[in-house]
C-alpha cells in the first residue's frame, strides 16, 4: 500500500510550499488594510513610531514580491517575516519586540545555513577536483621518471 509514496510525496511538499508562499499575498493585503484603519487619526506616521518594523516590512514586502514567482523557500521566508513586521507594528510595543526580534534572525540564520552548505558543497568539489589533477600529474610524471623495479634487466660484467 506504500507503494511509490516517494514521488508522490515530493510533490504533495512543493504543492504546499507553493501554497504557503502564495497565501502571504493575501495575508500582507488583508495586515496592509488593518494597519491603515489602525492608523487612521494617529499624529505620527509608522515610519517613526517603528522605524526597524516599518523598513524590514517595506524590504522584505519587495523581496516577497520579487522572488513569489522564482524561489518558494525565499518568497516563504521574505512574506512571513513581512508578516510579522506589520503584526508587531499592531502589537502592544514589547509583545510586538518580543515577536519581532527573534523572527528578523530568522532569514539570516536561514541564509547562513543555505550559503554553509553551499560552501561546503563547493569545498568539497575543490578537493576532488585537485585530487584529480595531482593523480593525473603523478601518472605524467611517472612516464619520465627511470623505472627502478627488480625486474629491469641487469647488464653482465
């Protein structure tokens, strides 16, 4: 009954990943609207009352848009951090910090890891690579090299 769970599995994961990072695209609308009624009448503009918020929504808004279409993982990680930069702005002042802070780490340890696997990979790589060029090296270099095994013949004297 387990049959060729495997593919099907693989698929049913990119089909939710999808679904995911497309579902920011209405969340951030739907935070956008609440937001503006939130801060209708208000003196101050979010952009001084929050600056860190406000900045990392507007960027992390681009990059969510930029990248929906090309990179699942990215448009996942760039909308929900924008997500929650505007949920926190909403928030009382400490409980919006205390949501936000560990969450903007979130895209830069995400990041490291995609980038230290990448490095390792290409470490990696590099080592076989020059491996290679010495074991080829070293089968040139024993073409000219004089034999000195037991078996070359000895010249009577």
């Amino acid at each position: 009954m387990q049959e060729g769970r495997g593919a099907g599995e693989a698929t049913d994961a990119t089909q939710l990943n999808f679904m995911i990072a497309k579902s920011f695209n209405f969340v951030i609308q739907m935070l956008i609207g609440v937001f503006q009624v939130d801060s209708q009448g208000k003196d101050k503009s979010p952009f001084e009352t929050h600056p860190a918020e406000m900045w990392v929504f507007v960027f992390s808004s681009f990059i969510y848009f930029s990248a929906a279409q090309r990179s699942v993982p990215m448009a996942i990680i760039s909308g929900s951090l924008s997500s929650v930069s505007l949920v926190s702005v909403l928030l009382p002042r400490l409980l919006g910090d205390l949501i936000f802070i560990p969450w903007a780490f979130v895209p830069l340890i995400v990041a490291y890891q995609i980038h230290a696997v990448l490095i390792r990979t290409a470490c990696h790589q590099l080592h076989h690579k020059i491996n290679n060029v010495i074991s080829s090296f070293s089968a040139i270099c024993k073409w000219f090299t004089p034999s000195t095994s037991i078996q070359q013949q000895e010249l009577p004297v």
